[in-house]
C-alpha cells in the first residue's frame, strides 16, 4: 500500500480501484520498488484503465517507471486491448511522464481533486484541483 500511496495519497481511492485489477510490479533483488494497477473499463472490454503507477523514492529517476509502464502497454497489446485511459493531476512530473510515453490530453474534469479527496494534494507548492484524462491507443505504437 505504501508504494501505491506515493502515486495516489488517498488510500480509500487506492482500496476502491483494487479489486478486480492488474497489478504489476518490477523488482530491485527481493524488493518491489515500483508498482502498477490496472483495470478494465466496465463499460467497454477493449479498454483499460490505468489507475496506479507508483516509485519508491529512492528509486525514482532511474528509468524503472519507464520500463514498467512500456512492459505494461505492451502486455495489455498482447491481451488485445485497443485503448488505455488515466487520470493525473493537471501539472507535474507525471504529466510529462505520461506524454513521453504517446499519452495525449483528451478531457479536463474540473474540481476532481477537491470533490473527491477528503484531503488536499500539494506538488511543489500548489493545490491539485482539476484532473487531466489521458488516452493512448494501442493498435500504433506511440512517437517518439
């Protein structure tokens, strides 16, 4: 839970994407030092979410989340999906970190962050309001 937290700090959201997910994780010798959390979309069986991708943070900026959202994107290529949909925060590292990886901006949900988290979530000194939904389709591989 506690690598899971360091992408989303509300563990009642974290609890209510789990059940029926995908979890992925990679590996520095017997230690997980980075997770993933996958979901299909209830509405659509061609689709998947991707709700979680967390780094300790020791091992941050070392290319791991890198590596474990490409071996993500392509397992979910081998199981036929078509599409992958996130949510983020509408600044930060992980904003560009999406994009680097062929994610395109599709949506803005006004006030998520506010109506939906019990408590506020700060980056580098400002408020996370709005949420920012990604997309990426799968059957082309994304420019680099």
């Amino acid at each position: 839970m506690a690598l899971l937290l360091e992408a989303d700090p509300d563990e009642a959201q974290v609890h209510q994407y789990l059940e029926g997910a995908w979890g992925f994780a990679a590996q520095k010798g017997n230690q997980i030092v980075a997770a993933c959390v996958v979901k299909l979309s209830p509405n659509c069986q061609s689709q998947a979410e991707l709700h979680n991708i967390g780094v300790l943070p020791e091992y941050q900026q070392q290319g791991i989340g890198s590596g474990l959202l490409r071996f993500v994107i392509e397992r979910l290529r081998q199981k036929s999906l078509q599409r992958i949909e996130l949510g983020t925060g509408s600044f930060g590292h992980q904003l560009g970190f999406y994009q680097r990886h062929g994610f395109r901006v599709e949506a803005i949900w006004r006030d998520h962050f506010l109506n939906n988290y019990s408590e506020p979530i700060y980056e580098n000194g400002i408020q996370h309001k709005d949420m920012l939904r990604l997309g990426l389709t799968l059957s082309v591989v994304p420019e680099r």
